[in-house]
C-alpha cells in the first residue's frame, strides 16, 4: 500500500509541473500568441504577420563591411512598408494609453528610417543620429515626424541577431505601465530560420512579423484590458481551453480510478491519501458521475479546511470518517437532482451520517 509521504512526494511532483504552462492559441489568419508561464510570472507573446505589406530584400554591403564590425550586418537590406507604422505600431501604442492611462508612450529604442524618392533611390536615418545629439527619440515624435514628411518611404533593418537569426526592424518597450506588468516589449522583426516556410506557403523570400511581448505576475485584469484593446478576446481563448481539458479530464477519471485518485490529490490539498481512496471507493461502488465525485471531494476539503482552522489539525493527521464521505456523496447528489440510494457498507453508522449531513450543510 502507498504510504502517505510516498502520496505527498507525488503531489509535489505533480504540482512542480503545473508551474510551468505553455499553450498556443490562432486568433486569425494573420494573429497569433503563446502563453508561456512559468514559476514568478508569465510571457504573453502576440505574433501578427504582415505579409499583406509590401516588402523589398537586396543584397547589402556585408561580405565588406562585417570585416570592421564588432556587430555583423546581415547579408541583406530589407526595405519594408512605412504604413506598418501607421496601421500596426500606432495602435499598439494607442493600446497602451487606453488601458494604462494617456501618459504612457511605448519607448523608442531602435528604428532606421529610408528618406528618399524610391527603393532605388534614398538614404537612411536612425534613431542614434538624435541620441549622438542628446535628444532622445519618441514614438509619439517618430508618427508626427511621418506625418509631415512624405519623403519617408520605408523601414529598413536596424539590428542583425546572427545567433538567433532574426532581423530586426523596430525595437520598442515600455517599462512597468501597471505595478504588475513588469515591461511590454514591440519588435518588427523578420526571421532568417523562417524563410522556407515563406517560400513554401506565400511564394515569397521573406516575410516580417510584429511581436508584443507581454512579461506580467499573472493574466490579470489590466493584460486582459490591454489584449481586448488590441482586439483580442481572452475569454474565448480560456473557454475554448478549459472546456476541452476538463472534457478530456472527465473522461480519463471516469475510465480510470487511479487516474481520479490523482487528479483529487493535486486538486483538494487537504484531503490525505486515506481521505481520496475512501472517496473514491464510495464513487465506484455507486457508480458516480466525475462532476459528482468532483463536487462532493470540494465539499469534504471544505468540511476538513474548516475543522484544521478550528482545532489545528495537520492534514493526513485525522482522515475523514466513512460516514462523512458518505454524507457527502448524498447532499451532493441531492445537489445535482440525482435520485439515487447511496450503499451504506457494514460498520457505517446512518445515525451519525445523518448528523454529518446536518452538519455539512450548515457548512
């Protein structure tokens, strides 16, 4: 038989991997994001594709000038779209100020700039030509000064990752916009690992992606306002999620009684091992419904939180009588509008059953 530390080395097994969740989710043909939580907090990375924006590669000046460069260039010259700005990056920002407050501004970090008549014709600027000058950029200043002057015809590529293989186009953040979102991050990237896939789907070289990087302590209300902001609806998501695996939970707990004994155990903290095989038991020899056992353990964990409170007991250290499971299993039922005869083992009193009936309810 499985000894109770055996049982509570399990638990904490089970529960050192609920520490870290990662899940995809498609909002449409072009949005996508992965949630990434892990033990201190979360990631929250929305991905949007732009490949409906126009977009030009020519072979840069590399194989020269990355013999000088503490930093090597890519190999290529990247002329995207300047209207992604307008149409992408402008609401993101417009995002933040409607959910964290209007003087919030995404800060500009890195952006090169084509000034000029055409793809072959112009020149570039970035964002240190101001800073060698002591004036620090703003995205809020980067949209007036596009909006004044129609000689900005695109975005070029700023910053080479070789390691990583990105391309990097515009970098922005913006640094704890809510006590409990440590930073939003921005970037206009195009990846070199993902070119294949471009060619394969799209016919086309290259293809660039705007990331928002949300690194928050958890999904709370003020992510959730600024995902719907950005026009992204997180109940959907969640409901569509949670639905499926409690689906797929029930019928794994349902087949399989060790499966149940497991999942009671992660879920109800102070039910012991003696408490989940006595539930458990009750439930097969009545033939419950998972919902049922589900309810009825939720009940029992409540009745043994509040006994712990009031006389101190560790749990695991005074296991649930047969009778309260018993007495459980009935009001639940009773819950659900389930008539059915609950059987009651020999050495079970009904008396006291009745009482921890009584008592449960008042619970």
């Amino acid at each position: 038989m499985m000894n109770n530390r055996f049982w509570k080395r399990k638990l904490n097994k089970r529960n050192s991997k609920k520490d870290h969740t990662k899940f995809h989710a498609t909002i449409d043909k072009d949005t996508a994001l992965t949630l990434y939580r892990r033990e201190g907090g979360l990631y929250l990375i929305v991905k949007k594709e732009l490949g409906d924006y126009d977009l030009t590669v020519s072979p840069s000046e590399a194989p020269i000038i990355n013999q000088y460069l503490k930093t090597p260039d890519p190999f290529e010259s990247i002329l995207a779209d300047v209207k992604i700005i307008e149409k992408e990056i402008e609401p993101v920002n417009i995002a933040i100020q409607t959910s964290f407050g209007e003087n919030k501004e995404i800060n500009l970090l890195s952006i090169k700039l084509a000034i000029g008549s055409g793809e072959n014709d112009y020149v570039t600027i970035e964002e240190t030509d101001l800073i060698a000058m002591d004036v620090e950029p703003t995205m809020s200043g980067l949209l007036n000064f596009l909006n004044a002057n129609e000689s900005v015809i695109g975005i070029c590529d700023r910053v080479f990752d070789p390691e990583r293989g990105n391309i990097i186009l515009i970098d922005a953040k913006i640094k704890e916009p809510h006590p409990t979102i440590s930073n939003i991050e921005l970037k206009l990237m195009s990846s070199l690992q993902q070119r294949g896939l471009y060619m394969q789907k799209n016919m086309k070289y290259a293809g660039l992606q705007l990331y928002i990087i949300i690194k928050a302590e958890s999904l709370n209300d003020p992510v959730l306002s600024f995902l719907k902001a950005m026009g992204i609806e997180w109940e959907v998501i969640f409901l569509r999620r949670d639905l499926s695996i409690e689906d797929w939970l029930e019928i794994e707990c349902e087949k399989n009684s060790v499966n149940l004994k497991g999942y009671l155990g992660s879920k109800f903290n102070s039910l012991g091992f003696f408490d989940i095989n006595n539930i458990t038991r009750v439930a097969i020899v009545n033939q419950l419904t998972f919902k049922v056992v589900v309810r009825m353990a939720e009940l029992l964990d409540r009745v043994k939180q509040h006994r712990e409170e009031l006389i101190g007991n560790q749990p695991d250290s005074e296991p649930l009588k047969k009778e309260e499971i018993i007495a459980a299993a009935k009001i639940t039922c009773a819950y659900f509008g389930i008539k059915k005869q609950i059987k009651i083992e020999k050495g079970i009193d009904p008396v006291e059953v009745q009482n921890f009936e009584n008592e449960m309810i008042n619970i």
